[in-house]
C-alpha cells in the first residue's frame, strides 16, 4: 500500500472544492422558481418539473461554457 504525505492529501482537497456543478445550482433554483409557478398556476407538481428540467439546461448550459473556457 502506498502512503499519502500530508501534501499531497491537502492538494487533492483543494483540486476537489475547485470543481463546481452548475447543475446542482440550476437544480436548487429550479425548485425554487418551479414551486412559485406551481403556486401561482395552482399545480405545485408539474411547477417543480418544470423548473428542474430548466435549472438542469441552464446548469449544463453554464458547466459547458465552463469546460470550453478551461481548455482554451
């Protein structure tokens, strides 16, 4: 077994909380924005779909022009 100094352990943390998920985000907006217009057309259901399935396109949307603006 191998064994992981003190710095190479705090490298791999810092590399990990580098990464963020705009789906994630889009996906707790979403909800958010989805549950109002769930209320305001009276149907809290289909309000919540709808506003995960924006929040997951926006989120890929964001998380590509991510990757595309690292790898230039």
């Amino acid at each position: 077994m191998g064994v992981l100094n003190k710095d190479n352990k705090q490298k791999h943390n810092e590399e990990e909380t580098d990464e963020t998920s705009y789906i994630a985000l889009g996906m707790s907006l979403g909800i958010s924005f989805g549950v109002a217009l769930g209320l305001v057309f009276d149907n809290l259901a289909v309000g919540i779909a709808i506003g995960i399935a924006l929040g997951v396109a926006v989120g890929a949307g964001m998380d590509s022009k991510k990757s595309k603006n690292k790898s230039k």
